[in-house]
C-alpha cells in the first residue's frame, strides 16, 4: 500500500459547485497532516493544516479521520481560480519529521 | 521577506556535465530540503540537512550530492548528469525537524528549477 494516495481526478465542476477530495494514509502513528496546493508549473504553497478537531478556514474544510487514517478536503463555492493540484501531506515518523506528499488531485473550475 | 529562493530557474545540460543548484532562505528556519518532481510521480525527497551541519538521504540519493553552506543556504550537486535526471527541483526549509510527539513543521517551498538533460 503507498504511503499517501490521493485520487488523481481530473475533477472537473462549474464554478459555485461544493467539491471534497479524500487522502488515505499507511501510518497510522502520523500526527501532522497537510493540505498543500500546486498551481501550473509553480511550487506547493501550504493551503492549511489539518487537525484533529477538524479546521475551516473560509470556503475551504479539512477534516481528519484517524480511525479510518483518511484526511478530506471539502472547497465550497468553487471559484475559477481554485483550479489547481491539491496535495494531501502527512508526516513520516523515525525521519526527523520529513513530509510524504501525496501525487496530488487536479481540480479544474469552469465557468 | 524573500522566502525560499533557487537559482537558476532554467538550465540545460549535455549528459555527463556537472551543475550546483543553489538554495537560500530568510526565514531563519533550521531544516532544509530537496525534492525532485516528475510527472506521475509526485514529489521524492532527494536530501534533506535537519539543522545547519547535517545532511541525510531521503528516496532518491543516487546521483547527487549536498552541502549546507550555512543556516541560510543549502546546495544539489549533480556531478555527471543524466537524462533520468530531467526534472523540477524544489528546494524547501521548514522551522525545525521533528517535535516530540511526532509532530511536523509545515515546509516552505522555492519557485523551483526545470532542468533538462540531454
């Protein structure tokens, strides 16, 4: 099984649309996790942290299920310029703390 | 604040040349990354310095090679290039290794390098 593994999409929706990304994980003793979004030929930028609770922040949550050890990614009221790679991170333990960043989900926003 | 910078943003190299990636960052931060991206297969870490001194292997080592120059700078070196070796190279620094609890600092990345070997 890969350490992270995301769906690839293409996740295609119009704009105004309520889209959720899911992420599983292999370790289960991970405890940081990530959201992480790539736009075209540009570097990862952190999108937010996910924590235990759960986070929101503005039209984007993140909700982290540990029992399951998938993480999710609901963006509401899609705007175009949400298009992007979304990256689902988590932590490696026994490494010093190094991220395993999943291949990502390609989100495409229409008009 | 500049954040993470790389140089150069460009390169193309005949197989068998050597080049240095540069990598600095402003933010203070104690750790610092490279990473190499293809296309299908997502970010792999190349090497990685916990702290100004150190450096370890991440997934793919073969072929290259680091220095940490300082707390602000750190370096890739290939020293004979391959066409396997195509890639964007991204460099990153984050606050520190790992806290008890095993918990992790976010990392912050360069605008990266496209290289191409030919």
């Amino acid at each position: 099984r890969k350490e992270v593994e995301q769906d690839p999409g293409p996740f295609n929706v119009p704009e105004g649309a309520t889209v959720a990304f899911n992420c599983t994980y292999s370790n289960s003793a991970s405890q940081s996790f990530f959201w992480y979004r790539q736009d075209c030929r540009k570097e990862p930028k952190l999108l937010m942290s996910v924590y235990s609770s759960g986070n929101e922040d503005g039209r984007f949550t993140a909700q982290l299920n540990r029992a399951s050890q998938y993480i999710s990614l609901l963006i509401r009221d899609s705007k175009l310029s949400d298009s992007a790679t979304y990256l689902c991170v988590v932590n490696m333990l026994g490494s010093q703390g190094n991220l395993i960043f999943g291949k990502g989900t390609k989100l495409s926003v229409k008009p | 604040n500049a954040g993470v910078t790389q140089t150069p943003k460009f390169q193309v190299l005949k197989t068998g040349q050597s080049m240095t990636l540069q990598c600095a960052q402003d933010m203070n931060h104690n750790s610092m990354y490279w990473y190499r991206q293809d296309p299908g297969m997502g970010l792999r870490l190349i090497y990685y310095s916990a702290s100004e001194g150190t450096t370890d292997k991440g997934e793919v080592p073969n072929g290259y090679n680091v220095s940490r120059l300082n707390k602000r700078e750190f370096s890739l070196r290939l020293e004979s290039a391959a066409p396997s070796q195509t890639s964007v190279y991204f460099c990153a620094s984050s606050e520190g290794p790992g806290l008890a609890g095993g918990h992790s600092y976010e990392q912050y990345f360069g605008p990266g390098t496209r290289l191409t070997v030919t």
